[in-house]
C-alpha cells in the first residue's frame, strides 16, 4: 500500500507537467493569432526603454500634451505657425475654451507611472474578427479616434478608453455612448472655426453652421472638465518629421494633412514607453467593395478627395514597426 502511494507521488509531476505545458501552448497560440510571436515576442519587447534613434525623430517622453491656459499668460507661447500646426491667429479663442475646461492635464493615476503600456485603436477593417478586446483593455492607456464605436464590438476593440481623439465634423452627440465616465475628449483643432465651436458648445451660445466641410454636432454632451485640446505641436511634428510633408506648400502642391490616426500614433510615442496598435492599413484602392473601417460601409470611393496620403502613412507606419518603435496586435499587409 505504502509503495503504491509512493509511485502516485512519483508520477504527480508528469500531469501537473503535461497541464503546464498545454497552457503554455495556448496562450502561445493566442499570441501567434494576434502575429504577436512572429515580433519576437520575450521580455526585451516588454522594457520600457523608447529606443528608436535610427528614425531621426525628435521624440522626448513628456507629459505635456495638452495647451494649458497658464501658457498665454505666464510664459510666451511662441508659435509662428497658424492651425493645425500653430495656434497663431486663434490665441483669443483658446483663452475662451480653456478658460472654461480648467482642467489640462493626464489623469494623476497614470501621471505617475514608471512604465505606461499604450495602444493606439484604429477604425481599420483589420480589427474586425480578432477577438483583441480584452488584450485592449489591459493596457493603461488606450487611445481611440473620432466616432468609431465600441457598444456592439467590444468582442473586437474593447470598451475601455483612455482618450478620444476628435474633431468636429469627426464628433459625436453623445460621447457618453462609447467611451467611459472618465474619458478624456481631446480636440485636434485644424482650424479656427473648430475653435469656435467648441467655445459655442461649452458657452452655450448660438451655433454657427459654416467653415465645416460636414455638419457637426450642434448639441454635444461631453463634460467640459474631460475636454483637452491637443497640442499643435504633436500635429507639427506629425506632418514634418514622420511625413515629411511641406508645412506650407507650394502654389499647385497638394495641401496634406496627416490622419487623426497616425497624429494618435506620434502622441503615444512621446507619451508612453510601450506603443502598440491595431486596426490600422486601408484596403488596396483597387478594391471598392470592401469596408475601410469595422463599422458602417464606407469604402475606399470615399477617399477620393481626402486631404491624407494614406499610402505615405502606411510606409510611415512601416518605419515605426520596423525600427521596434511600435507593434501591430494583429497580423497586417
């Protein structure tokens, strides 16, 4: 009896061994459907160092991201550029917008971490099917764009939402619909009347209709305590350093700007130490029929006159990945 329970105790391991190894095979296959282990995935990939040098970027992590009032009063802000790159011209305006959001920077809870894992969403088809919504929410910051909806894809994208990139005609009524109680809602101004309407939203004065190339909201619900206005600093850079766009082109040159996606991207890596995205790429343009985004019907006709280089950004995107500065969660063209 006594030799019996011996060699129990003896064989113990080889099941405890077998259920090891099965759980690590798993968890590896979950990996390798994201294309995860195909980037090498082991603890290097996990340190939170920044490097990427051979880019030539001038990326300092800072925890400045967002125009603060006492920067039209107590310190100069210089900027020789108007918007999106510069706030020149529409300093009166953001003295008003500002004066009434009052609050200007990052949630403290993050502020004060050593290492900050970010993921940047995109409205890309590629997301869709993936099952990546709970790796999203994970990560301690998770930067969304413009209205793409979470209630009804969670599965795929996730409902968590550190911060809402937006622009007006980008802009939903009801930002409490897909994004959590303590979002933050950060403006991209492109231009003044941007500006403008959301001095009218927050004042509660009369909405003006024009200088919008699609209607925004003329009632928005979002709280004026989580509302940022990015820097145009980061759309700056976006444009001359990852782009290389002319900052002020030429008479007959094309007038570019980059997506709120890829300005979202450049936000993380000044940000956070650790910068991953999914959903991003756009079918090939010869494709009409399938969808660009994991919601709605829009295909790749209704980028005929967009004012982006998505084929520029896509090989921007491709630096990035290639020199370790961000990681796809999912496989991508």
């Amino acid at each position: 009896m006594l030799q019996g329970k011996v060699w129990c105790l003896r064989l113990l391991p080889i099941p405890l061994l077998i259920i090891i190894l099965a759980a690590y095979n798993s968890s590896y296959g979950v990996l390798g459907r994201y294309g995860i282990v195909s980037q090498s995935w082991n603890t290097t990939k996990m340190e939170c160092n920044g490097k990427w040098e051979s880019l030539n970027l001038k990326i300092n992590k800072t925890t400045k991201l967002f125009l603060k009032l006492e920067d039209f009063f107590w310190r100069k802000y210089v900027s020789q550029q108007p918007l999106p790159y510069g706030i020149k011209g529409s300093e009166l305006l953001l003295l008003k917008v500002l004066s009434a959001t009052k609050s200007y920077d990052m949630p403290a809870h993050i502020e004060s971490l050593e290492c900050r894992t970010c993921v940047v969403v995109g409205n890309g088809f590629a997301i869709k099917n993936t099952s990546l919504g709970r790796i999203i929410n994970n990560y301690d910051v998770v930067i969304r764009l413009n209205d793409a909806p979470v209630r009804g894809y969670e599965e795929d994208v996730g409902n968590k939402t550190t911060l809402r990139i937006f622009y007006p005609e980008s802009a939903s009524s009801n930002p409490r619909l897909h994004n959590e109680e303590d979002t933050l809602m950060v403006l991209v101004p492109f231009k003044p009347d941007d500006l403008r309407w959301l001095k009218e939203i927050l004042y509660d004065e009369k909405r003006v209709r024009k200088g919008f190339w699609k209607p925004p909201p003329l009632i928005w619900l979002g709280q004026s305590s989580k509302v940022r206005v990015l820097d145009p600093y980061f759309m700056q850079q976006t444009a001359n350093k990852l782009l290389q766009f002319p900052l002020a082109p030429k008479k007959g040159q094309n007038h570019f700007h980059p997506t709120t996606g890829l300005l979202a991207v450049f936000v993380a890596l000044n940000y956070c130490d650790m910068v991953h995205i999914a959903g991003f790429g756009y079918p090939p343009k010869s494709d009409k029929r399938q969808p660009i985004h994991y919601y709605g019907y829009h295909t790749m006709k209704s980028m005929k006159n967009s004012p982006h280089d998505v084929s520029r950004e896509g090989r921007a995107l491709k630096r990035l990945e290639d020199s370790g500065a961000v990681m796809y969660l999912h496989r991508h063209l």
